[in-house]
C-alpha cells in the first residue's frame, strides 16, 4: 500500500510506501528540512508539523508538550501510516527572519524498472530428477548394473540419446545404491553442455526424490557475493543471502586483489575466501530452508574477469599487463566440490563467460538478464563501479568496453568515503540560503561517512547552490562555519563531531570532489568514446540500462547534473538492479536461456580503452561538473543561467 | 635362419630356429630320448650321436672322451648349428637287449599364426600432436590466451570443430607455457570419444614436440601384466615388459580377489597393487627407451572384468553373487593420473568394455584383435585359463559364454602345479616299452614342477602309453619303479628327488589327473552348450582360435588327444597369444578401430553357463579322457585301436 505526501509550503508531492520514514520521503521529494545527525533523533532539527494524516513516531525529547500536542514530530523519527499534509517551518535566519526558500524544480527519480523487458522464463533448468524402477536382476537378465539403470531411462531422458555418467563417484556408489534402494532409484542428470552432447547422470539417489531439486545462483563480486536458493521444480526463490567477499581483507578492487595473487599461495588464498564466502551464502541459505547442502543440484555463478580466474584457481596475472590478455573467457563447467565449494561432489558450478580482462560474466549476466541481444532496440548498458562497464548494441551487434572510474564510487579516495552500509550519508541537500545540510543516512543512524550515492548527491547539491563551481573548486566568497579551510584545501562540513558516529567533523574537500569529478569524467568520456566508435551519439539511444546495485539507488538527476549520467530524456532510463545475479538466476531456471549465453558473449565486441587518444580527449573535456561542453547538459547549462540570474537579482 | 633336423632310426624330421636346443627340437618332434634332469645337463640320459652336421655343446661331463670323439652329445647341451641328422639310441632293456620301438605317428603341432587375418591396421592413434604458432597479443587484439590458441589450431583440428579442453590443469598453466614459450607450443589433443564430440586438448607443451608421441598398451591379467609402449608416430614397438600382478599375494584367481576386496581397505589395497604393476611396467619401458613417462600420451588397456573393476577402484562384489551382476560394462576413459598411475595428470586411460561377469574386456580385445566380428567365418574364440572364455559366431552375430575350468591349467591343483616359469616341466614324453620319461622344462634347469602344458604334455602321454586308462585312473598292472601307489592314491614319479632342483621326487598324482580332467571337461562342455545353444556342431566351424599366453604353447595335438580341444582338421586351428594386449595396441595406433570396439561389445551376447542344465550334461559326459563319446575324437579313437592291437599282439 502506497501513500502521497504533500511538504507544504513547496507543495512538492510524493508517493512512498506504507511505512516509510518522513525525513527519508522529504529527501527522495527533494524537499529541504534540517537535518544534521543523519536521521538518528539526536540533532533535534528535523521538525516538521503534521497537518493531515497520521504518523508514527517515538524520541520525542527534542519536543516540547505544546509542539507535539500541535502535531510537531521529528521527521526522522515518524514512520507515514496514511496519506499525509506536512509543513515544513522555513528556515530562521541569524536576525530572526524566516528565509524563504524557492521550491525546488528536481525531485529523486529512480529509473524504471526493467520487468516488462526482461519477460517470462520457462522452468526448466539444466538439471532434472527422473525417478526410475528397475527391473531387478536374474540368471536370463544380467546385464551390468549401470546398463540397467541406462535401459530403464532410455528414451524418456533430455535429447533421446544415451547419457553419459559420471565417473567414478556414480559409478562406485551405484551397485549399493540400487540394491540398497531395492531397484527405485531418482536420477540426477545435467543436460549436455551443447544441443547435441548426451546427458548426463551425475547423481543417483535411493527412491524417489523428484520433489528435491534446488538450484543456487550467484553474483561473485568484488565487493559482495549474493546468493539465492531456488527451487528448480517450481522457479520459486526460497531464500537470498548477501556477505562480503573474504577476498576484501586483500585489496578493495580487482588490481589489488590481482597483485596479491601473485605473492607465494596468494592464488590458493584468494580462492579459498571466495569459496569460503560462497559456502557461507550456501550455508545461511540452507539453513533458513532446512535443507542439505546436498540437495543443490546446480550452481550458477557469474563475476567479473579476475573473479572468475581467482574462484577457479587460474592465475590473473596477465590481464594487469598490457595487453591486458585472460587466460580464457569462456569458463569451464567445473565440480562446485572440486573448489572447496561445500556441495554434492557431483554438482556443477558453472560461470557466464567473459568477454575481456575487464568485461566480465557478470556484464555478460547482465545483458542476457534483459535479453538485450535480441531487441532491436539500441540500448547502452552502464555498470557503474571502481571498474565502470559499458555495452552499446542491439541483438545485431553489441560493443563494450570498461573504465577505470577509480574507486570514488564505492567510497574509495573520499576522505570519509565508506562502502554504502549503516551510517553512510546517501541522501543530501543543502539550504540555498542558509548552507546548512539536510543529510540522510542508511538506517538512519548518526553518520559515519560518505557513500557513493551520497557522494554524487552532495557534489550535486553544492554545485546547484553555487557553492562550489564548475571546476569542482569552493567558492571562498561564502561566509559560512560550514565552509572552511581543512588540511586539504577547502571542506564543507557535513556533520560536526557532537552530530557524528564518529566524534570528528564528516567533511568534503576539494580532493574528494576532484576524484569524483575524475570517476564520472571516466564513465561519461567511456560512452562518448564507444558510442564514437559506432558512429552513434546519445540521441540515437533507445534505452540507458543501468546495472549494479549502484544503479538502484542512484538518483537519476543529480546524476546527470554531475555529468555521471547523459542529460536525455529520463523515461528512456531503466534500471535492472544487480543483473549479473538475475541472469544467473534465469539460466538456472531455463536451459534454453542458459544456452543462449555464448550467442550473447560472442555477439559482443570488446574495445580497449587504454592509449586510446580519442578516450584521453573526450576524458579531459570531462573534468568539469557537469562538462566543459554546456550544450551536452541543457538540463544544467538552464540552472546555471537560473542561478546566475538568483545571484544578479 | 631355420635348420631341419632328421632323427634316425625314427626318420621324424623338424625345422627349427638357427641355435635351438636340441633336446628341445627332439621333445617337438615327437622322439623320445631319455632325460631326466628337465635339460640341465647333470642325469646325463640324453645321449645322442651327431651323423651329419655341427652342434654347439657344453658339458661334457657325462661322456668319455671315446664316445664324444664318435659325435655323441647331451642332447640337452646341443646347440644346433646346421641342417643335422641325428641318431638316438634305442633304449636297453635290463637283459641288455636294445628295445625297439615304433616311430610316432604325431609330433607337437602349433596352431597357425593368425597374422595374415589381424590384417594392417593404420598409425592414426586417438590423441594427436599439434606444433602451432600463435599471433602474441596486443591492444588491438587481446583475445584471452585459450580462444587465441583455439583460434590458431582451429581448422585443422581432428573433426573441424572447436576443441574442448581440460580443466583446471591445462588452463591454468596455459598462459605461462604460452608466454615461456615465446607463443609457440605443441598442443596434445584427444579425439572426441564419438565421431562427433569434439576433439579435447588434454595439454599444452612448449616449443615442438610432436617428434615424440608415445602410447602404452596394457594386458592386465590376473596373474600377469603386460605391457608395450608404442612410437605412436610410427606405430613402432618400442619396448616389452611383463610382470606378475601385484594382487597375486591376495589370492590367485578372481573369486579370491573379489573376497579380498570386501575386507576393510582391500579394494583400496587391490587397485593400489596393480597400478603399482602398472608402474613397474611405465618405469621399465621408459628407462628403456629413456623417455620420460610423461612423454607417455595415451594408455589403452584391457582386462577381465573383475581385473577392470578393480583398476577402476569399483566395487565387484555383486560379481561373484547370482545372479553374476557386474556394475558396469562399459568403463569410462580415466585420467591415469587420477588412480595413481605414474603419469602426465592429463594423460587418459582406457579399458575394453566387458560383455559380462566373467567375459572381460580381455576376450573383446582379442575378438576385436582379430576382427572376428567383420569376418563371415563362423569361428570359436578360445581362451584357456582358469576361467575358461568361449565366444562363438561371426560378423552378423556372437555369442559367448565363461565356464569355471579351475586352476589346473595355471598349475593350481596339482601337487607339484607351477606356473610356467623356470624349472616348469612344459614337454613330456614316455618311453612305450621303458615308462621311463623324457623332460624338458622351462630354461632347461632340473625340474621345479609342472606347468599347465606340461601337465597336459603329461596327461596326453601317460594316456597313450597306456599307463593311465580313459578314466585316468593308473593301469596298476605295469611293474616299473617310477609307477607307485603314493599319500594320493597312484602316481607317476616325473624326477626322482636328485633330479630335481626341489630335492625330492617330483610326481604326478591321481588326484592331479582329476583335477585336469576337470578343468578340460569343463572347457569342452563350454564349447558344445554353447553350439548347441546356437545350433552348431563342431564341423560348422571354419576357425578355432586360440587366445591367451596358454594358447601360444598349447601342443595342439596333446591337447586333442586329452579332450581340452575338439577332434577337428588341424588345420582349422589359430593361435592368437596374447589377444588382450593386441587388441589394446592396435586400438592405440589406430583410432578407427579404437572406435569399432563399442560395435564388438554390442555384437556379443553372453549365456550363463551356471545351473544350465545342458552344460551340466555335457561335462559329466566329459569327464573322460578324451570323452565317454568316442565318436567325438576320432584320432584317440584310433590310437586307442592302435594299443590294444599292440597290448594283443
């Protein structure tokens, strides 16, 4: 159940869901209410008068018996029950004045989902339980127990042709098993890699458990490894689970991870983590379920390039060194047990191929998901990360190419940068008149630093008000406690040390505001240098899709008032959310899809950024918030002129 | 260079290799001269006199200087040299009168030589190498290291289509053989297993190495192992080993073997045993021919079934269980490495399907061998041991079956049963008149025992002679010191204890003749239920062929003359030795046979002979010497004429 709000006097207006945090809809409205602790109840500032409607809330210390009998409640702190009218007091100004505010023009938009695009799938994995009688044995029929088992399934099995088996742990369980079983037995088979490859028998169970057939799918990232329990039967997910990848502790991003590689049993080391994470989702998944381990009868994985080496144990090293060469991109089918992964040592796990040392399955995941390869709608794909990946194309060809976007976005090279967890900023706005900051972190805890999507929402908001400009540099005439000169330059503070986690003043400087200014200028140089290559320019897209659990959360404007995102029509931004683990997730459900994912990797051309002059040039003329070239941001270059002339007026 | 040898006053003439012992070539001919020692040159009983031509001898101990100036020699130390005519002395009767006695009618007779009928078969093994050269990356095309190297041997692969390839280890060590190798490398490549899987690259080597290319052929037999490894570029064999498996200490035939394996850790202990046979057979031909073992591509064996489940590390119990149920027939290609074997990691190893319980791959190698099954020659295939194995039929179909002979033929059984090695008394003939013996064994030292040619050498002649009778009991009417009643009821003393190199008399029992009329009966009952099964009788055959090392040795005219063989034209009958490793080398030089065997396999059916009420007949009606049916052996039925005209006149 969906409610509307209305933030009076701006009259902006939102629909949120049922229960949702007022402070949190006040900011996703792009309405302004002080609010300097991040959500936690601590500051006080967030009042706001609740007019129509009900409200839930709790921590009323801030509010006198008068205020709250008026319907005075902390934003922070209300939880939205019905439709509601809320006023939000202007700001007062040092000599007592209320400072009023123009509303604002840009709201939080979120790109539209992609379920229509991504359709139906069949249920119908790569596995299938068959339950099969057999006829027990005598002196006139003594055929070999494994012909056995073969003459009772032949005919009803996948392609019609004998299946294979596997050896030897089928093979030397299956003479007890039968006998054990009394001649009823279920049959595991995975269905031949290719069209025309036979079957194969890679379990045999006592009796009949067709009703048991699990499958896992899983997103290795860099940074965090999900899982989700399916039930192959029904298509049904049963269970999700999400963890760090152990691989962390060794390095943030894949350079480091590859340079740790290469010390004596760094290989080993990194594999054995990301395995050991892999059985943790495995675990936590099975728990919740009560089920074995066991009775997964398939696992499907996608990750990037140096993922995929590191979990199979191949060694990365040269895809850090010009050229840039992998050891492979198509991965082997390989025993899930074989790597330590905690399953039936017959069960596979298989990873999506990569395209290139720096495009990987999970791109390839991705584009599969929302079957990008077979409209004819020209879409651009944009995975936005430390390693930032872009697809152009259609289901007649499709390029990609990947750059180095620097760690800005995962909270990396920030001063208080943090990964996007409890405590991080994600949501900022700031008082044209007054500079104070409405900041809104994730649970709503005090402050503990900066994530990505708060980053861009910060720089965003200052660059609107004028704060800093297009040079990503402060503008000293402000005369505000707020804006001072720190140890690198000048800093604007987010949240004084009373109002923080961390007991220190939560700042961003100059530094931090170039290194993002250097990431987006990466991403949007990387669209114009491969969108360049095809001889195609934004306008001639039919779709931007973002992936990456960044692209959920990502608001849409403020990202293109950075320079992050291109300024075209936002009805053609959709979002698919972590596409890597959906297309897995999809393969797993449906063997006709998890065969097509070589049409889709071979479909895909990449191209390679590195000493590309053309890249260098389009990247330089980046390094401008939004961009050196106005008249590619008509959405900015329009409240540059409006703020140029608030200023004259 | 052969010599013919004419012996006087029999007139008995043999052709025989340049160098061969002239007792041995006297023992063949059927002329019986005195020696007791088995050929070791100490009884001094073979004294002969050199007519014509040039011996080599030694020890001339045993003779006076008068009687070697006149040209006599110790048979048994007589190399000869050149065409001969010898004279051998009539034996001398206690009065002192020479006794005459007449010629003989047969001498051993071989079976034929199959060689003209295994026909040519290609050098076209199923793995092949591949020297290739391969475009070093660069930005413009940094293809990952595998598709680069796919890319470069595409085309030219085996069956045009895209190789699969090995994981993990030839991935993972693929970009730095590439590398270390300056991008150029030999690429080992296995043949799909069907003609149209693709063709798998099993491993990558540095620089060109496709001038050494090397298979091993493996006979894994109960008792012993043999093996051949093979120029897999020339088809050439390069060098032989045998060795007696290293099970034999658990028990000497499968049914002890298969009862050993059911202690805790004894199937472990059995197929870590024979790959350390396996081993032995690896380190002896590679020292040999100073290659590596790894330079070892392909390993192709064959063996019993129950020998087959033991390599693999499978179960056999349900094998020696009515209702005879073994786990599988046909076996998976291994990795050699996988069960211990003392090779590269990527090395295969191969087993012949089996047909059943106790038809093994062993018997489909040799059918396979001799391309029984593209022949319309109606044929009997038979392999003497103690499990006796018969498969009769022809191209358009075969049938075969095992029949449980015992261990006689392998010297167990019998009192002084060995098997064939040194010492092994393996040719026997008796003095009509003096009973006394002529022994020659194996290597010519004293008499150790009696090997299972010998025993039928033994059987046969004791038979003819009249000392034992049809029944095999011994004619208690002959008065002759070496024919006495011992702990086992009757014997014939073979070598008195000095003599022998065991220093106590070696004999022949009652109980041992039993035993081989058993095991002969046995046989013969396989032989007719089985024909009569398909409708056949003996003279519907146009081919008895003769497997097994047994095979080789047989005296074909003893062995009919006891009954272990049908009474058919001689000229019928093949040898083919050792058909389990000949089928196993042929399907490693050419992979159009290797791909044939599954046909074989499909083309023979298998009875059981066990509570088959016909063969139950059939073998009580055998335990005869030769059979209750004269009819069946004309020639013994003649010669047992012959006697009794002589005992009349």
């Amino acid at each position: 159940m969906s409610k509307t709000v209305k933030f009076l006097p701006d009259n902006a207006t939102i629909t949120v869901d049922d229960g949702e945090n007022l402070l949190a809809a006040a900011a996703k409205a792009g309405v302004y209410i002080h609010a300097f602790c991040g959500g936690d109840g601590v500051c006080g500032k967030c009042k706001v008068k609740i007019k129509e409607g009900e409200v839930l809330s709790s921590k009323a210390q801030h509010l006198k018996q008068e205020e709250y009998d008026q319907g005075v409640r902390l934003a922070c702190q209300a939880s939205i029950q019905s439709d509601l009218v809320v006023e939000v007091p202007e700001a007062i100004s040092k000599d007592g004045r209320a400072l009023k505010r123009k509303p604002k023009t840009t709201r939080a938009i979120s790109a539209r989902s992609l379920d229509a695009l991504i359709g139906k799938w069949d249920v119908s994995p790569p596995v299938e339980k068959r339950f099969v009688k057999i006829d027990p044995p005598s002196l006139e029929d003594n055929v070999p127990d494994l012909q056995r088992l073969l003459r009772a399934i032949k005919g009803g099995c996948f392609e019609c042709k004998e299946p294979t088996y596997d050896h030897p742990e089928m093979l030397q369980e299956l003479p007890f098993t039968l006998r054990e079983a009394n001649w009823e037995v279920t049959v595991l088979m995975l269905r031949g890699k290719r069209k025309r490859e036979p079957d194969r028998i890679i379990a045999v169970e006592p009796g009949d458990t067709t009703g048991r057939l699990y499958g896992l799918a899983v997103d290795i990232g860099t940074t965090t490894v999900s899982g989700i329990l399916m039930d192959l039967n029904s298509g049904e997910v049963l269970a999700e689970y999400s963890s760090y990848n152990g691989q962390i502790r060794y390095g943030e991003d894949v350079i480091s991870r590859i340079i740790y590689s290469q010390r004596p049993g760094g290989l080993k080391n990194l594999q054995d983590k990301v395995v050991h994470t892999i059985n943790e989702i495995i675990h936590s998944v099975c728990k919740k379920m009560v089920i074995s381990p066991s009775d997964i009868s398939y696992i499907m994985a996608a990750g990037n390039t140096v993922m995929s080496h590191l979990l199979l144990g191949i060694d990365p090293k040269y895809i850090r060194e010009a050229p840039y060469v992998p050891a492979c991109s198509q991965f082997p089918l390989t025993r899930a047990a074989s790597l330590g992964v905690m399953a039936h040592p017959s069960v596979r796990l298989f990873l999506y191929p990569s395209i290139a040392s720096y495009v990987g399955g999970d791109i390839v995941a991705g584009v599969h998901a929302f079957q990008m390869h077979k409209s004819s709608a020209y879409t651009l794909f944009i995975d936005i990360g430390t390693n930032g990946e872009i697809v152009v194309g259609n289901k007649d060809w499709m390029m990609c190419t990947a750059c180095s976007a620097g760690p800005a976005f995962e909270g990396g090279g920030v001063k208080f940068g943090m990964r996007a967890s409890s405590g991080a900023i994600e949501s900022f706005h700031i008082h044209p008149i007054t500079y104070d900051p409405m900041i809104v972190t994730i649970d709503r805890t005090k402050p503990r630093g900066i994530c990505g999507s708060g980053l861009i929402s910060i720089v965003s908001e200052l660059l609107e008000a004028g704060v800093i400009d297009q040079q990503g540099k402060f503008n000293a005439k402000i005369d505000h406690p707020r804006i001072r000169e720190g140890q690198d330059g000048y800093e604007y503070v987010l949240a004084w040390a009373k109002d923080s986690l961390i007991g220190e003043d939560i700042v961003i400087t100059e530094v931090d505001i170039e290194n993002l200014v250097r990431a987006k200028g990466a991403m949007y140089a990387g669209y114009q240098t491969l969108l360049n290559a095809v001889g195609m320019t934004f306008v001639d897209l039919d779709r931007i899709v973002l992936a990456g659990n960044f692209g959920a959360y990502i608001d849409l404007e403020r990202a293109i008032s950075i320079g992050l995102l291109p300024d075209v029509d936002r009805d053609k931004f959709y979002y698919l959310g972590n596409g890597s683990l959906l297309g897995a997730q999809i393969s797993l459900d449906d063997h006709k899809r998890f065969r097509e994912r070589g049409e889709v990797s071979k479909l895909i051309t990449n191209m390679e950024l590195s000493d590309n002059p053309d890249f260098m040039s389009h990247y330089m003329a980046a390094l401008f918030l939004p961009h050196t070239d106005l008249s590619l941001f008509p959405t900015m270059r329009d409240k540059f002129a409006e703020l140029a002339k608030g200023d004259g007026g």
